[in-house]
C-alpha cells in the first residue's frame, strides 16, 4: 500500500454488468468527500460487462490505502477487477531496446521536453549501442547480453530483469523495439504491465524487411501497431494503431523511415494512456478512455 498522501486519485474499474452501478460508485465516492472531475464508461454489450474511469478530487490530502478500503466492500459485492491510485505518481517504466532506437529516442525526448509524464528509472538493452544516448539522459543502462541464446542464458537474464523491476518498483515494461522474445513464465507474471510496438504488416510480411516485402507487394498503407505482450507473440490485446499513406514514387527506405515515425507516435499514445489508467483490459481486447 501507498502511504503517501494526496488529494486527486483515478478509479478505473470492470465487473459483470447490471443496473445501479454508476449510481453505487458514485456514492461511495461522495461518502469519502470526493467531487468527481472527469467520468467515462463503457458498457460491452457482448460479453455483458461493465467498463469505468473516475478522476476525483477528495479536497484534502488523503492516504490511497484508506480510500482502497473504503471502496472494497462494494468491489467485492460487486465482483470488480479494479485500481486505484494516486493521480499525481508518475508511472515507473523500465525501457528495453536491442538495434534500433528510433522509439528509444522519441521517448527520452518526450519526457525530457515534459510531454510524456512517467519516469524512466533504467534501460535494458542486450547491446551496448544505447549506453551513451542513455548516460545523456542520466538514466543507468544495464547491457544484459544474450550472447549464444542458450536457454540457460535466457533464464539468468530474465532473472536480472525481474530484479531490476523489483528494485526500481516499475510500474510498466516497454520493449522500444527491443528484439527477443520473453518467455511464457515472464510474460504471465507481466500480464498487462508490458507493452510492444511493431509494424502492421503482421501476419503478411514477417521476418526480415517487412518494408521491402511490403514495396515489392505495392502497399499503400504502412503503420505500427502498440498492445500488451502475452505468450502468444504479437498478438496480445492492442492498445492502439496508427497508418500513414504511401503510394509508387516511395522507395523501400523511405517507407521504413515513415514506419518509423509511425511507430513513435504509437508507442508514445500507447504509454501515455496507460499510465494515465486509460486502459482496460476486455479478453483479447482493450477499453480506452481516451
């Protein structure tokens, strides 16, 4: 629990749906002396359940813990799966990249310049390409290589990175095109705190250059695609997606370097909107309030 104390809190929250919810919520935020700011929801139709987000304002500073233990009673009669936290504590994200660091940059960037409000307490990296760009940003950069792949290998660095989210408290794992695979066991203890970009080109173009694959096959539409990684590869719920139009004058490199572009901006939307606790998972699916 969080003994730390403030007055702006985030309520998201998700339960089988019937009637009464929204007004059972609210009124047990107004009993905690909370004046809601923002409200969205969602009802999925489909599968009967019931999707919400509450930024509130309690006035006075107040501890996370006790407002947890003021809403649990109707959670659990209710059958939720849901947080709530401190609306001023930057989400703790542990960055991982290998060979390029297109979206590694855009990301130090961003929350150097303050448009990206989370912190970065480490990088990974199974090269040392990005040690200096890191040192820069006075962010350690801890080189876990994996030298000849040997499960054994795998295993010790998957040890370490679970240290360094342990020691860090990381709140969110991204991998900036970070180029190996996590294991099952990694990803089931991460679920829905890891989130992964690629290009769209998936399942048509895979393996290497999916650029040129794509310009030899004349696509006029490129983009990235953003979601949380399960153990399925590259199919885990997706958080968001962006494309970008192309058409015969383009060269094979200038398509890689607009897919490049395309994907900062997905990853960056998708990060900012999990931190911000816009996101909600639904099965293979997500919620988003933006």
């Amino acid at each position: 629990m969080n003994a730390t104390q403030s007055s702006r809190f985030i309520l998201k929250l998700s339960c089988p749906d019937r009637a009464g919810i929204v007004h059972a919520v609210t009124g047990v935020l107004l009993e905690q002396g909370a004046n809601i700011l923002t409200s969205a929801q969602h009802g999925d139709a489909d599968h009967q359940r019931f999707f919400m987000r509450i930024e509130f304002d309690c006035g006075q500073p107040r501890e996370v813990s006790a407002l947890r233990e003021a809403f649990a009673p109707l959670a659990q009669r209710l059958d939720m799966d849901w947080t709530l936290v401190d609306a001023t504590r930057k989400t703790r994200v542990l960055l991982m990249v290998s060979k390029l660091g297109h979206c590694l940059n855009d990301l130090l960037f961003r929350v150097r310049t303050q448009h990206l409000a989370i912190e970065i307490p480490a990088i990974v990296s199974n090269h040392r390409d990005f040690y200096q760009l890191a040192a820069s940003h006075d962010i350690p950069f801890h080189h876990l290589p994996l030298l000849n792949a040997s499960e054994a290998q795998k295993a010790a660095q998957e040890a370490r990175i679970r240290e360094l989210i342990a020691e860090q408290q990381i709140d969110l794992v991204v991998l900036a095109r970070y180029m190996q695979i996590l294991s099952p066991a990694l990803c089931r203890e991460l679920q829905g705190r890891v989130i992964n970009i690629h290009h769209s080109f998936l399942p048509s173009f895979k393996g290497a250059r999916p650029y040129h694959q794509a310009h030899e096959r004349g696509v006029k539409l490129i983009g990235a695609t953003a979601h949380y990684v399960t153990s399925d590869l590259d199919e885990g719920p997706i958080i968001e997606q962006d494309v970008a139009r192309i058409d015969h004058s383009m060269t094979p490199d200038q398509l890689v370097a607009m897919g490049r572009d395309v994907e900062c901006v997905t990853l960056a939307r998708a990060i900012q909107w999990h931190a911000e606790h816009r996101v909600l998972l639904n099965g293979h699916r997500t919620v988003v309030f933006r």
